[in-house]
C-alpha cells in the first residue's frame, strides 16, 4: 500500500482498536486480573477469541500504515508468540 499520511492514520487508529477490543474483551468475559484456568474448554475458547484481537489488529494496522512484509513480521511473530505462551501454559499446569 501507499504511505500516505490517510493510510498511517487508519493503519494507527486499526491497532489502537484491536487493543481496546482485546481489554474490553477480557473485561467484558471477566477474564482479567482472573488466573487461567487450563482445564476448562470454553475458558480456553473465550480467552484465544480476546487475544486473536491483538495480532490482527497489528497486522492490518501495520499493513495500512508500513507495508506487507513488516505486517507479517510482526503480526505473525506475535501470533506465533501467544501460541507458544498458551501451549507452554498449558503444558506447564498439566
């Protein structure tokens, strides 16, 4: 995409939402401040839904603000990293 300055103001304002849609998620589920609890199913479903909020939102800002490439750098690493972090959890209470 081109790096107008319209495109940056979109590409910030994407990511400034995804985080406020993962914390008003996580409250809205009573999910914060909560331990986690690694055996119950639906818990697990509710909390991969509030996270999924926080990659995609810096994916596509960043896609709207830099370029493809820095997107899937970034957006994917951090994708990547909450899986890693909620497996390793999961293994770890298991």
């Amino acid at each position: 995409m081109d790096q107008t300055p319209k495109n940056k103001k979109i590409g910030v304002g994407i990511m400034v939402l995804g985080a406020l849609c993962s914390f008003t998620s996580l409250i809205y589920f009573n999910q914060a401040g909560t331990s986690i609890e690694y055996t119950n199913t639906i818990y697990m479903l509710k909390l991969i839904a509030t996270q999924a909020f926080l990659p995609l939102g810096l994916y596509f800002g960043l896609y709207f603000y830099s370029s493809k490439k820095l997107a899937l750098q970034i957006g994917g690493g951090m994708a990547l990293l909450l899986v890693i972090a909620n497996l390793l959890g999961f293994l770890l209470h298991h």
